[in-house]
C-alpha cells in the first residue's frame, strides 16, 4: 500500500501527465480491490483441528504468562453466582447480564448474576482482606475461605454510610485505575501483571482460588475498570469473566481468540473457536486434571466433530 500511494506524487494536470495520473489512479483502485495476502480466492483461511488442539492446550492447559498447570481445572458442583461489587458502569451491567446465559449455555452450569444481600449467612465471618477504594467514602472488605464447606466469597461495600453485601462464587469489582491497583496488591496477582496494572496498561484482570486436589476453582476475584472507553469495557466484560472459568491463558497475536491481550485489535466478544474451547473444557469426556498431550489426544477428536457440524 505504502509503494502504490508513492506512485501518486505531485506532477501536473494537463496533457499527457493528467492522462499519466488517470492511469496511476486506476492502478491503485486496482490493488486496493485486489484480495488480501495470506488469503485464496477471497476466501479465509480457517484453523484446522490439529491447530484448534494446540490453541486449546495453550489457553487452557496453561496458567496466566505460560505457567504450566498439572492439568485443566474448571468450576465443580454445578452452579456459579456472579456479583459486580462497586459502581459499574450501565454497559458494563448490560454486557455482563447478556453474556451469563450464553456461558451457562456452554458449560453446562447454573450461572447466575446476583444482587446483594441483607447479612451474611452465619453471621459474622473472621479475617478477610480489606480494600480502600479511591474515595474517601468507599471501603471494601473481601471475605473468602470461611471453612464450612462454603463455596462462597463473601464482600462487604460501603459507600456513604450504606452497606452492601455480596455472596457469591466469583466477585466481579469494579472501579478506576487506582481501584485496580489496591485490588491487585490485595489479592497477591503475579509481579508481571501487577507492573502492567500499574501502569495502565492492562486494564483488567481476574485471579482465581483453587483446590489442587480436586482441580476445581473455588472463587475467582475479577478487577474491572470503569475508565476506559466503552468497547473496552466490553471486552473486559467477556475476556476476564470467561477466562475465570477455567480458560485461563492467552494465544499472543492470535487471529482465532480474544484472549489475545491486544486491546488495540478492538475485538470485543468471544469468538466461534472461544466458545468451542469453552464447551469442551465442559465437556463430561474430559476430567478436571487431564494435561500434556493425553489432553491433547482427548480434545482433538471433540473439536474435529464441532468443526464438521458448524455451520459457517
């Protein structure tokens, strides 16, 4: 492109260097009609399921930055409340409330969203970790572990002398850059990500609680900022929310995945190859903990079926 717009240089307007100018113009139109690199005939180059395997085990049989997990692990005992903790944003509300029944859909698992609640069950709960958020008026408390055999975390909001408070699966807290940064200290996330936090330039994160044992998820603690453009919003919306179910690593440069953390590509919602990975971590034919390549050898034969009964 940049060599056919060079070819447009200054040059006169009458005679033969207009009809030299024509001529240059139709061969830009030309190249600019012409079909893109890296693709045949127009048509896209779609991933095979040998490629789909390789991105499923990168996505899901991986930790944050690459960390090898002893094997897949996915929320257990059948159902998931979500609670936004904070003041979202209405898009952020609106996204989250038209993405939980697609992911119920997919796992398989009772997903709901769920308001706050007057007082905790059991009354009071012991130790916690404490978050001032950015005003001087708001204060959150994060509770989780209670023992019991209770799944839940517990947050407790005050704003202005009115306190909230949540019970649920996974927190979903809401908030400026500031905000973001306390609740990365609290809850320990990796130094890497911590710095990109920061510095503004990750603008979200999730940090998940797990039972090795059992290779299930136990709670998960998702950071959401409200200051940043609204397609951003969006697409922190679907990447940290799903990506706390269980797909919890990123394709760099993928052109077949959102979690790609490349806010700039403005993909904003989970792709056709997102939601079949997602489907098969749920699928009952692959146990919590599978890993390496009998993972490998268990999921290809999945995606090669959801790959011959998609309808393009």
């Amino acid at each position: 492109m940049a060599r056919a717009i060079s070819a447009l240089a200054p040059i006169g307007c009458d005679g033969d260097r207009a009809a030299a100018l024509v001529a240059r113009v139709a061969v830009l139109v030309l190249l600019l009609l012409a079909p893109s690199a890296g693709r045949a005939g127009g048509a896209e180059r779609l991933p095979d399921a040998d490629a789909l395997a390789d991105a499923f085990l990168r996505i899901a049989g991986l930790g944050e930055f690459g960390v090898p997990l002893p094997g897949v692990v996915r929320w257990q005992g059948g159902s998931l409340d979500i609670a936004m903790v904070g003041r979202p944003e209405p898009d952020q509300v609106a996204t989250l409330e038209a993405l939980v029944p697609r992911l119920s859909a997919a796992t398989g698992l009772s997903i709901r969203s769920v308001p706050p609640i007057a007082v905790p069950s059991g009354g009071a709960v012991p130790g916690g970790m404490e978050l001032g958020l950015a005003t001087p008026t708001t204060h959150l408390r994060i509770f989780g572990n209670l023992g019991g055999g209770d799944p839940h975390v517990y947050a407790f909001h005050a704003r202005d002398g009115v306190v909230q408070v949540w019970r649920a699966n996974m927190l979903v807290v809401l908030g400026n850059q500031e905000d973001l940064r306390r609740l990365a200290r609290i809850t320990a996330v990796d130094a890497k990500l911590r710095a990109d936090i920061d510095s503004g330039t990750t603008p979200c994160f999730a940090n998940l609680t797990l039972d090795r044992n059992r290779f299930a998820i136990l709670y998960a603690v998702v950071g959401l900022r409200t200051d940043i453009p609204d397609w951003a919003r969006r697409r922190c919306v679907h990447e940290e929310v799903t990506q706390s179910l269980g797909l919890r690593s990123d394709l760099p440069g993928s052109e077949i995945s959102l979690f790609d953390d490349a806010m700039m590509r403005r993909r904003t919602e989970l792709t056709r190859y997102d939601w079949m990975f997602l489907e098969i971590l749920y699928d009952p034919a692959l146990p919590p903990g599978l890993g390496g390549m009998e993972l490998r050898s268990r999921v290809r034969p999945l995606l090669e079926r959801k790959l011959q009964g998609r309808a393009d």
